[in-house]
C-alpha cells in the first residue's frame, strides 16, 4: 500500500491536504467559500482550452484560475462578492462548454479534471506539487497578520490603513495558485471538499486562530490519510470517503461545540 | 452539468411549466413578506413575520425550480440566468416590482437570443457542429450586466445634471439661511 505509484499519491496527498487546510481555514474565515468552489471548477475550462491548442493542460488551468481570480477581485469592487464570483463562475464554465464543443475526444479528461487520479501521480508531478505547497503555505505565512485582520475585523482593519482590496487580491491568487496544481492531480470536487469541511469543523472547536489552523491541517490530513487506505482496501472513488469524512467531521464538532456551550451555561 | 436545451422531449415540457408555476406561484404569494425580510430581517422579525420559515420556503421554491431546469438545460445556464438578469435589473430599474419584470425580461432576451445564435453557429468555424447555447446566454448576460458600469455620456444625462444642478440652486435659494 505505500510502495511505488502510492509513494506518490501518498506524498501528493499530503502535500494537497496541508495547502487545502491553510487556505480553507481563510476561505471559511472571510466567508469566500463560493470562490473557493469557483476557482477551481471553473479552472477546467482552462484545461479544456488549452488541450485545443495542444498545450500543457497545467498551463491553461493556472491562466484561468489567476483570470477568475482576477475576474472575481475586479467585480468585487463594484459588485456584491456572491455576485460577482457568480458571474465570473458562470463566464468561465460557458468558455468551457465552449472549448468542450470544439474539439470532439475532450470529454473523457474533462471528467477526470473534475474528479481527478489521484491513484495515477506520476513521480514529475509530485515534485511541482510539493514546491507549489511550499509557495502557498509561505505566501500565506507572509501575509498572515493583515489577512487575519481583515479577515476577522474588515472595517478596523480599513481604519489601520490595510488596502483591504489589495489583501483579498493577493488571498485570492494564492488560492488560484493553489488550486491550479492540485486540480488534475486530486480533482476539483475533492479539492472543494478539503478545503472547506476541515476548516469548518477547526473553527467551530476553537477560536484561536493559529490552533484553528493547525487543527484545519491535521483534519484535512487525517480526512485524506484515512480515505486513501479505505479507498485502496474496498475500491470505491477517494471523493466518496474525502466527502463522508468531511461530513462527519464536521457534525461531530458541531455537537461538541453545542454540547460545550450547553455546558458552560448551566450553573456549576 | 451541461445538459442540452436542444433535446428537450415533448412529455419534459409540461413538467418544466409545472414547476416553473410552482416556483412563481410560491414567489407571488410571498412576495411582500419576502422583499421585508430580504432587506430588512430585523424589521420582519419585529413585525412577527417568520423570518427562517420564509427563508425556507423561498429555499424549497429556489431548489425546485433550479433542480428541474438544471437537469433539463444544464446547470451552467440555469445559475447564469438565475443570478445574472436579476443583478443587471437591480442596478438599472427604480422599484422592486420593476427589477422583477425587467429581470424575467433581460433573462427571456437572452436566452432567446442565445438559442438564435446557436441554431445559426451550425454555419460557423471551426468545427461545423454549432455553439453551445450556454455559451451564447452567458456571454450575453454578463456583457449586458458589464454594460451598466459603462460611464454614462451624452446628451439626456447631462441635461440631467443640468437640471439637478438648477434644482439644488432653487433649493439654496428657497432655503432662508
């Protein structure tokens, strides 16, 4: 079970569940998981395009998932944020029902990008996986007070004079970044799963927000450890066991926070 | 995820209409309650309205009416005409009952056009086997929606702030002070 091609899905899924805990645990924190589920699904549209043209599918997925974040900072300014990552979501999907028309044998990769192969990493991939991880972990590192500022407290943090655009630009990037490399590699859907259910379930057990993190990582990185053995040992899809695990996850910490609050208010 | 809008059998449309009624029925009957508590959820509450029962009810007509026509014309072109005619009719018109009409207007011109366009790419490059229609509509949608941020120029508008401006010089000197 950890010998030769699982080497590598082992090293890639763990590289992907810490970039999907340290950018969900934002994600959830400024309440953009909608750009989170935009991004990388609309991404596939870049896939698509660049699969036309004969290019590097990696390629057409990184132009696209930096335009939608681009596209979804840019209407933001004028526009309410579900709106106009809604609007920049359905721009990119009809660019790639585009592309899918066009050429006539995409549709089977199309699907693949969607749920990804994880069972198929190649030893090339996981090395730019592994640096990609590295980028967006220190990106996030480096900006970690402002963003956790104007995360949690958007108007003081405006006050202090923290160009609360430029922060949500650069947050966004990282995710497209992100997501452009962990896409084809554990697909888009499972991606949007990591990154949200663990980071959930971390901040309704703490409020502390270095603890919430870490606890996001280790979530996402027991959600996928765990659904790789028992995707491995009873052969149905690692989604399935990403999604249930996610869930449960979740639900559990939602009854301890309850049962805690519960707890605290009754007279001792 | 893409569905086809060209395929449509004979014995989906009436199903369509079924549940596009529902669906608009339940927002006519709600409509007052649901424009309080879509803009001020305190008031409604004050009020006595059932703020998280209406929420579910706008929910459950939401969920219908975008499950069927997701599954009939593609989930893409159903949040594209959910979210885009309605978001360009909320900066354009004056009054929500005006939004609602100008939304389902700007969303029926689009598709319409979108289908139109797509029937004549058969004749198109580069492949001779048509456009996706989702294409089209979205293209449409969010350009019309782009279009309302355009700077507005010309004669009507600066007659307007002529007017304003001889307005705002009545009222100074109208006031006593």
């Amino acid at each position: 079970m950890f010998t030769g091609v699982m080497a590598n899905t082992w090293l890639a899924a763990t590289a992907v569940a810490v970039i999907a805990g340290v950018t969900g645990f934002f994600a959830v924190l400024r309440g953009s998981t909608f750009a989170a589920h935009a991004i990388p699904n609309g991404a596939f549209a870049g896939a698509a395009g660049a699969s036309l043209l004969g290019l590097n599918p990696f390629i057409g997925l990184a132009a696209f998932s930096v335009a939608g974040a681009l596209g979804i900072a840019g209407l933001s300014r004028r526009a309410r944020p579900d709106v106009a990552t809604a609007l920049t979501f359905v721009m990119m999907l009809g660019i790639g029902a585009l592309f899918v028309s066009w050429s006539s044998q995409y549709a089977q990769e199309a699907y693949s990008l969607l749920f990804g192969e994880v069972f198929g990493v190649s030893a090339d991939e996981v090395l730019p996986i592994l640096g990609l991880g590295a980028v967006s972990v220190v990106a996030i590192a480096v900006m970690f007070r402002p963003l956790m500022l104007s995360s949690a407290l958007p108007e003081v943090a405006a006050a202090r004079g923290l160009n609360t655009r430029r922060i949500e630009l650069a947050f966004l990037l990282v995710m497209a970044l992100a997501t452009s490399m962990t896409v084809p590699v554990v697909g888009a859907l499972l991606m949007f799963s990591l990154m949200i259910g663990p980071a959930a379930a971390a901040r309704s057990l703490t409020a502390r927000p270095v603890l919430a993190m870490t606890l996001s990582v280790v979530i996402a990185l027991v959600t996928v450890w765990i659904g790789i053995a028992a995707s491995y040992q009873s052969n149905w899809p690692l989604g399935f066991f990403v999604g249930v695990i996610g869930a449960a996850v979740f639900l559990l910490s939602r009854g301890y926070a309850a049962a805690r609050r519960r707890l605290a208010v009754r007279p001792a | 995820m893409f569905g086809s809008i060209f395929v449509i059998t004979t014995s989906t449309v009436p199903a369509l209409i079924a549940s596009a009624l529902l669906a608009l029925v339940t927002v006519v009957a709600l409509a007052r309650v649901l424009l309080l508590t879509s803009l001020s959820p305190d008031i409604a509450a004050a009020r006595g309205v059932p703020v998280r029962a209406v929420g579910a009810a706008f929910l459950m007509a939401l969920a219908v009416s975008v499950a069927l026509s997701a599954v009939i014309i593609g989930a893409v072109l159903s949040t594209a005409l959910l979210i885009g005619p309605a978001a360009t009719a909320l900066r354009l018109a004056k009054s929500p009952l005006k939004a609602v009409i100008l939304a389902a207007g700007l969303g029926v011109v689009a598709i319409w056009l979108g289908i139109v366009l797509a029937y004549d790419s058969f004749y198109w490059p580069p492949a001779g086997r048509g456009w996706p229609v989702s294409f089209f509509v979205v293209t449409l949608i969010v350009g019309g929606y782009l279009v309302t941020y355009l700077p507005r120029s010309g004669r009507g508008d600066r007659r307007r702030a002529v007017s304003e401006q001889q307005s705002i010089d009545a009222e100074q000197a109208c006031s006593p002070v």
